[in-house]
C-alpha cells in the first residue's frame, strides 16, 4: 500500500458512465481511484499496480468478474479485496464468495451501504498493514 491513510480502489464495469460516476464518488471518500472497462485491462492494472480493493461488475462482454477473481486469486491468492455488483446474474452469491470475492452487492449499488462497507475494509486493511 503506497499511503497507508489513502487505499487504492479499482472500478470495473463495462459502463463507463458508472465507473465515472463512483470514481468521483470515491475520491471524496479519501480513496484513491482508477477504472477500468474490461476484465482483461484489470487484471493487467491489477498485476502491474498497487491495487486495494477492486470493485467490480460481474456480468461483462467476455470474462466476467468471478472468472477475473479465480484468475487474479492464482498470482495474487490475499490480496486485493474484491466487491462484485450485479443488477442480474446467473452467477449465485455463493458461488462468488468461493471464488474470493468480499461480498456482492445488488445493482443500483447504494451509496451509503458501499461506503459502510469500505469503511469496514478500510478498517481491516490499515490493521493488516500494522500486523
């Protein structure tokens, strides 16, 4: 973690306008924020960077978020912390959590409850640093 104040969230989602929208979001919260709009240029961010907490839509145009999850978990088994979103999936919650995943949320994604939620991570993860 570069600024163990400051942790670095990841937003994927094949809607731009979304990942727009939560970057600014965030940002507010103190977090710092990059997107990205495929699996694919995740994971790359995720494997050269210092990715926190990734955030992420499950179902997108090719590999969707649990398949990026089971993916990222081989190089990188702890870290980082993956949310899923999901308006609709065939995809369960179980399923998700197996695969690594922190919790999934249903889409549209309420605010107050993201934000208790990273908080909460926030939390564990500024422990984690000083363990």
């Amino acid at each position: 973690m570069a600024d163990p104040q400051r942790f670095s969230i990841l937003i994927v989602d094949d809607e731009q306008d979304l990942c727009e929208s939560l970057a600014y979001v965030l940002d507010d919260l103190g977090f710092i924020t990059s997107t990205a709009n495929t699996t694919a240029q995740a994971y790359h961010q995720i494997m050269n960077g210092q990715i926190d907490i990734v955030l992420s839509d499950v179902r997108m145009p090719g590999e969707n978020g649990v398949e990026m999850i089971r993916r990222v978990r081989k190089q990188k088994p702890h870290d980082p912390v993956f949310i899923l979103m999901t308006g609709y999936t065939d995809i369960t919650e179980k399923e998700a959590l197996s695969a690594g995943a922190e919790v999934m949320l249903r889409k549209p994604v309420k605010l107050e409850q993201l934000q208790v939620l990273l908080e909460r991570i926030r939390k564990q993860l500024q422990q984690k640093a000083q363990a």
